[in-house]
C-alpha cells in the first residue's frame, strides 16, 4: 500500500497534473511585433537590413536597450547604444531599435533608413 502511494505521487510528480493545459494565471506576453519593416536579429548575430550589416552585440533591460555595431565593407564598424524608438545614424544611414524582445533569446528589432 505504501509502495503504492508513493508509486503515485511520482507519476504525479513526472507527468504533472493537466500539465495539457496552459496555465490561466500563468505570464503572458505584452510584446508586439513591429511592423515598420524592422529586421529581428538574435542578440550576439548580425542581420543585413537598408544595406548594411547589424550586430547585436548585447541587449540590456531598465532601460530597455540594444549595443548594436553597424558594418559596411570596407569601412570601420560604428557602435550605437540605442533605446526603443531612439536612433543614431551610421554610413549615411539612419539606425533605428524598434523593440527589445526578451525570451530565451533576446532579440532586436532594428530599421535602417536613409537618412
């Protein structure tokens, strides 16, 4: 009865009760993609948007913002440092952080624009 018992609350344990069904009170994301034509690019990866290429080097919370360095060939990279909506500008081209999303990666959504 015993073995039985405990036999029990480790299936229990392993396979979780409901554990089919999302939890109601559990978190929810308030992240909304953006649509502005912003490119999503991983935290410590680079994407190509607007013709040049975008790392990000790292993401940072309170204040949300992204450490970016900007490359064009054969040129220096230039660093930004930049918040949600803020820009900086690099080889002619305006350089704008979307958003942050923060997950198992982080990502930063970043526009590059003609100045």
């Amino acid at each position: 009865m015993k073995w039985a018992a405990i036999a029990v609350l480790v299936l229990i344990g392993v396979t979780g009760c409901n554990s089919d069904e999302a939890d109601p009170s559990g978190p929810t994301s308030a992240f909304t993609t953006p649509t502005d034509g912003s490119v999503r690019i991983s935290q410590g990866t680079t994407g190509t948007t607007g013709g040049i290429e975008v790392g990000v080097g790292g993401v940072l919370k309170d204040p949300d913002r992204a450490m970016l360095s900007v490359m064009k060939s054969g040129a220096e990279s230039v660093p930004l440092t930049l918040g949600v909506g803020e820009k900086g500008t690099a080889f002619g081209q305006t350089v704008t952080v979307s958003a942050i999303e923060f997950g198992s990666h982080d990502y930063a959504w970043v526009k590059v624009s003609p100045s």
